[in-house]
C-alpha cells in the first residue's frame, strides 16, 4: 500500500498546478504596459544627478549585490569592478522580494539581472535615465524565456518596484530616490541597514553587508534572531508555532445550512460553505473529507488578521490564505501566502454572510498570541471559509495548487472507502501517515525556499 501512495504523490506534484480546484485570476503585463501608467519620472522621480564611477556618491548612495540565486549578466564589468551589482538600497530590497516571488512562481527559475548602474561615461542610455543614479534595474528570467516576461513584470510590481514596464525583451524596473521601505514582517533587518527575505537567514550565505545574517545561528532552528521554535515568544515572519498548521478551537464555520459552529464540532463528511466559488465572487460548498491536525491539548503561536470589514481569521503563520496585494491596486491578481506575510494594506476576500458572496476586504491590523487548540479540516475542494474569511486547507509549502494536487490520494479515499478518513479524536492513522509521508518527500520534489521556516525546524526535529 506505501509503494502505491508514493507512486500517486510523485505523480500528483508533478503535474500541472493550473489544474487544481483553486481559481485564480494571474493577470501579467502585456508589452508596453506601464505600471502605474504614466511616465517613469512620475512614479520613481526624475534623475538628480548622474553618478560617475569615482563620484563619493557611488560609495555613499549604491550597494554591491551577489547571490547565488540572482544571475548578473555582467556588460559592464571595468576590471575588477562588476557594475551591474551596483543599485540604490530600496531596489535591492525589491529585488530581494522578486527572487522570492519568482521561485514561488517557477520553482528552479531564478532573476536575471541585464543592467543596473551604468556608467555615464561609457553608457549609451538617455541622458535622464535612471540607470545613472542605480535606480532602475533591467531584468529577465535565467530561463530567457519571453513567455515569462509579462508575468515577471507583475512579480515586479507585487514586490514593490516602484515603476515597471514590459519592453521588448525584458522587464524595466525602477524606484523611487529616496530612502528605504521599513522591513516588513516577513522579512529580517541587516544591523547594517536594508532588508533581506527572513528564509534568507542563517541560510550560510552572506546578505547582509555586515553578514548580521548569519550571527547567531548555532540554535539549529534556521532562523537567527527574528524567527523562532515553538517558544512562548517565537516572532518574526516565520515564528514558532508549537507545531500546529491550523485553527484554533474557537474558529468558527458555516455549515451548508448556513448555521454556523466552531471548528472543533466538524466532523468527516460535514458539508460546509467554501471560497472556491466561480472567479471567488460566490462561496461554493464542499465536504469535510478529512482532518490534517485535530489536537485540543496543542498549544501553537497564531496569527489574527483583522480587516477593515470587521472580519477576524486567526490561523498559524504558516497556513495559506488568498491575498491582493496592496500594489496591484484595481486589478485583481490572487496568491496563496503565508499569514505571517501578510500586511496591513493587503487585502482578503471575506463572507458576506447576508447574501453568500465574497468581498475584497483590506487587511488593517495583525496580532499574534499562543492559543490552545489545533484543528485543520480538509475540504474536498481546498478552501474553506473560517471567521468569515476565506482560506486555504493548507500550509507549510506557500503554493496552494500544488499542495491541493498533492492531497489527491485522499480526496480518492474519501470517494471510494470514506471510513479510513474518519476518527472520533485526533486524526485518522491513513490521513495521519499520509501527511508524514508528504512532510519527508517534502525536500527531494521542492525547493527549500518554497516551505515555511516551521516546516524545517520539524524536520531538524526528526
């Protein structure tokens, strides 16, 4: 029977994600597209000056970026001086930002940087181009494959470029003069200034110009000073979580009957109301075909996300749920995230409970606190609604149709002999099993970057 269910998993995580229950909405750039529209000045400001190669402000003003995962192109490599590394503070953070959309997106394809400085004296660019001041970055995937470009170039604009436009044959990205953004939660704050993504941490590569990265990373748990184990105050953009991957005991849900009861009174075959309704404007029903997580005495660190709607989910830093950006403004483009990623601004979608359908909702504050009480229902389809807010069933890996593709053995299970997934307390021995399996195939299908930071302190664990 193992030999079976690993034959059905390898195949279910190769497969196309596309054809997954979830229904997203990926808009990517089209050629010529601006975004926001307008001139580039308007957006990241018009150059204040260029800066030339012995000028103090190319030390005072650029930082040097080398990454393993970032591939340069190197044109304007002078000697020993590789100019293409060169880039105001508030684009490397975005890039930052980018090469971990990218890997979520396409898993093995990294960032190409073109061009970032250029040196006036040698550079053929217009005589106002942003390049000068290493405020734009030229940029394509290491694949070079153009039909990637318009969705890097929406990758761009969600991880905080301040202008992008899609040109000819590659991605044209700019920011703003000024200052830095403030690390997000999901990210960790070099004691030299700048921010790098939180997986970045204690990873054994150097990120940050004074290596504060990598300090303080003797505790095995992979995530130095800002993440955290299971302790009482685990923080930072992955933090401790006890173990759990769920909801706790007080979440509520909506029956198919619309009444609505707390998580802890579901049952196997209970049908609820969940997000996967046509283009999520409509809540659909599904289900209950199994339990992930169903531990009362578990205490694990969750996370409140609080909309503007009054809508309040609180779920484990680790567990997906379906965002709008902030930086996407009136156009819809849907991810399955972290909660730990989210910010207030982002936005959800919430249950309009009086006439069953769904609502973007902005997110205006987050809080954390230690709860006691794991549950994680899974639905047939792999959303659920919880506290009125649509989520998904999944967590650890941030990719939503993959883990949904994944857990078709159970959906099969479920259809064909119902009472292996069932059990009075906790979870059933299948799904149980099943899950643990999933967990150490995990490494050997993904890449290390794509799982939460709790998933690895786990398997440190084991």
């Amino acid at each position: 029977m193992e030999s079976a269910f690993i034959v059905i998993v390898l195949a279910a995580l190769f497969l196309d994600p596309t054809k997954s229950a979830l229904i997203t909405n990926q808009i990517p750039l089209y050629p010529g597209q601006m975004v926001p529209k307008g001139r580039e000045c308007s957006s990241s400001g018009p150059i204040s000056g260029k800066i030339h190669i012995n000028d103090h402000r190319f030390r005072n003003e650029l930082v040097y970026v080398s990454r393993w995962n970032i591939i340069f192109k190197d044109e304007e490599t002078q000697g020993n001086l590789q100019a293409d590394h060169y880039m105001t503070p508030r684009c490397r953070d975005s890039l930052f930002r980018l090469v971990v959309n990218v890997g979520n997106k396409w898993p093995g394809t990294m960032v190409r940087v073109v061009e970032a400085w250029e040196d006036p004296a040698t550079s053929e660019h217009e005589s106002d181009s942003l390049h000068y001041e290493g405020r734009a970055l030229d940029l394509t995937t290491s694949d070079v494959n153009g039909t990637k470009y318009g969705m890097l170039g929406r990758l761009a604009v969600d991880s905080g470029f301040d202008w992008v436009t899609y040109l000819d044959d590659h991605i044209h990205a700019s920011c703003k003069k000024k200052g830095t953004r403030p690390c997000s939660s999901s990210q960790f704050s070099c004691s030299s200034g700048g921010c790098i993504p939180t997986i970045w941490q204690c990873d054994e590569s150097k990120d940050c110009e004074d290596n504060s990265d990598e300090s303080n990373c003797d505790n095995g748990s992979g995530s130095g000073g800002n993440g955290g184990g299971g302790g009482d105050n685990g923080g930072g953009d992955n933090g401790g979580d006890g173990g759990g991957d769920c909801f706790p005991s007080h979440a509520r849900v909506y029956k198919a009957d619309g009444t609505s009861v707390k998580i802890k009174e579901l049952s196997v075959g209970d049908m609820v109301l969940t997000g996967n309704g046509e283009n999520l404007k409509a809540s659909s029903k599904s289900p209950i075909i199994a339990f992930l997580d169903r531990n009362p005495e578990q205490w694990a660190e969750y996370y409140t996300i609080i909309t503007k709607s009054g809508a309040q989910v609180t779920l484990t830093g680790n567990h997906l749920i379906h965002s709008l950006s902030l930086h996407h403004e009136a156009e819809t483009l849907v991810a399955s995230v972290f909660a730990s990623r989210l910010e207030p601004g982002h936005k959800v979608y919430t249950y309009v409970p009086s006439n069953g359908t769904l609502q973007l909702s902005e997110v205006r504050e987050i809080r954390k606190s230690r709860i006691q009480g794991t549950y994680a229902p899974l639905t047939l389809d792999g959303t659920i609604i919880v506290d009125d807010t649509v989520v998904s069933c999944y967590a650890a890996l941030e990719d939503h149709d993959m883990a949904h593709l994944a857990m078709a053995p159970l959906r099969f299970i479920y259809h064909a002999m119902p009472s292996l997934l069932q059990s009075k307390n906790g979870t059933s021995d299948v799904a149980d099993w099943y899950v643990h399996m999933l967990e150490k195939l995990g490494p050997y299908v993904r890449t290390k970057d794509e799982f939460h930071q709790t998933y690895h302190d786990r398997m440190n664990k084991m």
